[in-house]
C-alpha cells in the first residue's frame, strides 16, 4: 500500500484516527508493506523503516530503534522543522 501524504490535510483529531487505522491494517496484515511518504513529523515518527532523500547523491535509510534512525529523527527536527 502507498499513501502519499495520506494525512496532510487532515486535522489532529482525523490525523490521529487514519494512524490508528493504519496501524490496525498493520496489524492484521503482517505481510503488508505500507509505504508512506510524508513530511509532517507525526507522521513520520510512526515509521517502522525510514528512508530520507535530501537529493539524489544523499539517502539515508534506517530501522526504528538504531542509532540511524535516530539520526534522522535528529536531521528532521533540527534542519526540517526548525521553525
């Protein structure tokens, strides 16, 4: 399944309620994959995987719990949403 910024016009309340229904699909179709691409943080931080494209030459790919995907987690909030 891909949703292409699947929640960026919703607000929280309606945000919150397809991230639980995403994570409900998840759970009962354990060989699903869901890509999702995204740039709202909230979003984001439900990611199981990341794959982070700053350009063609710069692509940074990270599991949930490793110290990649906490450097990414860093890069968004630091240099994305640093305003």
């Amino acid at each position: 399944m891909i949703l292409d910024e699947a929640t960026s016009a919703l607000d929280p309340k309606s945000e919150q309620e397809v991230q639980k229904a995403i994570e409900n699909v998840r759970e009962v179709e354990k060989h699903l994959t869901i890509i999702m691409i995204a740039h709202r943080l909230q979003t984001i931080e439900t990611a199981q995987n990341l794959l982070y494209i700053n350009s063609p030459k710069k692509m940074l790919a990270a599991e949930k719990l490793t110290e990649e995907y906490d450097y990414i987690m860093n890069l968004l909030k630091t240099e994305t949403y640093k305003h």
